[in-house]
C-alpha cells in the first residue's frame, strides 16, 4: 500500500505540498458513467477553503478545482461523464508566502511533525510543512464529491458539535444553520458562543480543538465484513488520517464503556410493512462491521492547532535548545474546517465498501 493512497476498490492517491506549485488527487476504481459538473466538486472545496472569515487562517486561496482526465464531456458542455479511467484533479497553489516559515527553518515546532519527519526521512519542508500540511486535504474533499455520486441516494453531513470546553445543544439541531454561520455547527445559539469563544482565544495568540459529528444517510444495509474489512474500521482509518485528528468514535463510542449492556443494544421490531426497524442507533449504523441500513455516525476529535503566537519550548536540528513563535497565517481552531474533510472521507469509504460488496455478492 502507497503512503499516499487509500481504499481497495475506489482508490484515491493525493499528490503535492502546501507550498508547492499544485496539489491533487488521481481516482482510480471509479465506475464508467458517473456523471458530475466541476461545479459541483468546487461547491465542496470552497466549505474547506481558507480566508473565509476571521476565524480560519488567512491564507487566500481560491481552491479552483481542473478536472484533467479520466471523464468525456456530455452533451451541454457543463456536465462530465466518467469513463472508468484514472480520474485527476488539480488546485493550484496561489499564495504561498514560504518567508513566513524562514524563521522555524531549523526549529521544531512543538505538536507538529517537523521532528517526526526530520527524523524519519532526514528531510523536511518547513514551508507549511510540505505533506503533512492540512493544505493537502483540499484533493481529499474533491474526491468525496465524486464517491458522494457513486451510492445511490448517499447524502453525508458533518457538523462541529464541541469546541474546546464550549458544546451545542442538541436540541437545536438544525440541518439549515451550518450554512448560516462559520463554524458549521447546526445550533445557532452555539454558534454565537463559539464566535465569542473563539475570539478571546485568537486575540490571545493561541488555539483549541473540536469535535466533529460526520452522519451518512441513504447507506444500504450489508456494507463492510467481518474482521479486517469493516465498514467501521476504514471510516475510522480514514478519519484519524486526517491531519491533528486524535480520537474516533462510531456511534455512541466511547459512552458504551460508561453504560450498561440493555442501555447500549440497539433493539429490533418489525415495522408495519413487515421490516427490520430498530428502536435505536447506539452502534452508528454498524454492527460486526457491517451496514445496519441505519444512519452511519462518526464523530472525530481535532487538536489545537500547534502553529500559535504564545512561545512554546523546543529544540533545534542542531541539537540546541530554542523557543518558537509562529508566525503566518494559522487557523486558531483548526477543526472548522474538518468538517468538509471529515465528510469527503466517510463518503469515499462508504463509496468503496459499495463496489466491493457488489463485486463480492454481484448485488447491492
């Protein structure tokens, strides 16, 4: 398996840096005869992209996505069709400021992966940190536009449900409002909170975390397998390969070691047309890895982004030891704009266990 590429059937490799002269992604597995308008990926991209409001990093970038292979134009000159080629998308990099970073040329950041990577590959592109960059997310979201097209009926949502120690009320989930507001959360009494939260936070020269809730409607039951190819399993691999992700949860997660056992098991009647209908989703949809047909629910933990004005201690790869201060233009919570990211993951693995459950049992 590459360090650059995901999934079985539906194989996404994303490509470039954050300071480089463009990044992408190549999809390869796609079926023939999906159909799909630039429009439509770039409508995902722009949720990610940076510069948006005050609170997301500065950094303005237009994220226009050029599909350059893999589709055939129809008839109205907007809509493309794919052809069951290698399917590459590209966003070109436009304002890199790499002088921001001349400072931390030889300093580790605390929290980042400057020393991992120093260590591991005895090179590191300090401008923005090359890779490991959540500038490289952008190919990820345009390749969750297309899987969102290959189930049929698939709708994914995500939302931002906690930041810091500030939470929503879940009583005011509102579909509507994570258009509304920059945080993309679905309470707008949070949202308010969140900005004046937030706010204190950025003036202050530091960061904090986030919890997003990513939901998958329209997911058919049977899904996933067993063991090592669980639905679940390549949802939370997926997830936690996002960069500052450090927890994933299916369902209730880790409430289900808090409660007891009739508490936690999803119960099963029979609807009015004869049907499986269950009483509850404590498993997120999935059970021994597979699909329910019920809403698939992950919920991911972002970090606080490292890159803040308040000094930290570290040393240099000199072997000195130093304190660091970054500067430039950094998110103060980085896990706004996960949200976009988180769903175009869900989606891509949910968009491969779909072909590889129909290649194993010839239906769906």
């Amino acid at each position: 398996m590459s360090h650059n590429t995901f999934g079985h059937l539906f194989r996404v490799t994303t490509w470039g840096e954050s300071h480089g002269i463009a990044l992408g992604c190549v999809i390869d597995g796609c079926p023939p005869g999906i159909s799909f308008t630039e429009a439509e990926v770039q409508a995902y991209l722009d949720k990610r992209k940076p510069g948006q409001s005050k609170f997301t990093t500065q950094r303005r970038e237009d994220d226009a996505v050029r599909v350059l292979s893999g589709v055939m134009p129809a008839g109205d000159g907007e809509t493309l069709v794919t052809t069951g080629t290698p399917i590459c998308m590209m966003i070109e990099n436009t304002d890199q400021r790499s002088k921001d970073y001349s400072d931390i040329a030889r300093r580790y950041r605390p929290g980042h992966a400057d020393f991992t990577y120093d260590i591991k590959y005895g090179i590191r592109d300090y401008r923005g940190g090359g890779r490991s960059s959540a500038r490289e997310t952008a190919a990820r979201v345009a390749a969750g536009a297309i899987a969102r097209k290959i189930v049929p009926d698939l709708s994914v949502r995500g939302a931002l449900v906690a930041m810091g120690t500030r939470q929503i009320d879940r009583a005011n989930w509102d579909w509507e409002e994570i258009d509304r507001n920059p945080f993309f959360t679905p309470d707008p009494e949070a949202a308010e909170t969140f900005a004046l939260y937030l706010d204190e936070i950025r003036k202050a020269g530091s960061s904090v975390g986030a919890v997003i809730e990513v939901i998958a409607d329209g997911v058919p039951a049977g899904l996933g397998a067993p063991i090592y190819a669980k639905l679940d399993q390549d949802i939370a691999s997926g997830l936690m390969s996002i960069n500052a992700v450090k927890g994933v949860e299916i369902g209730n997660g880790f409430e289900a070691a808090r409660i007891r056992g009739e508490e936690n098991a999803d119960e099963i009647r029979l609807d009015e047309y004869g049907n499986p209908s269950f009483l509850s989703n404590k498993s997120g949809g999935i059970l021994g890895g597979i699909s329910t047909g019920q809403p698939v629910v992950a919920r991911f933990a972002v970090k606080p982004t490292s890159s803040i004005l308040t000094p930290t201690r570290s040393i240099t790869a000199d072997g000195e030891e130093t304190e660091v201060v970054t500067k430039g233009r950094h998110d103060p919570c980085v896990g706004i704009r996960a949200v976009p990211i988180g769903e175009a993951m869900v989606a891509c693995a949910i968009a491969d266990h779909y072909l590889r459950h129909r290649g194993q049992t010839g239906r769906i």
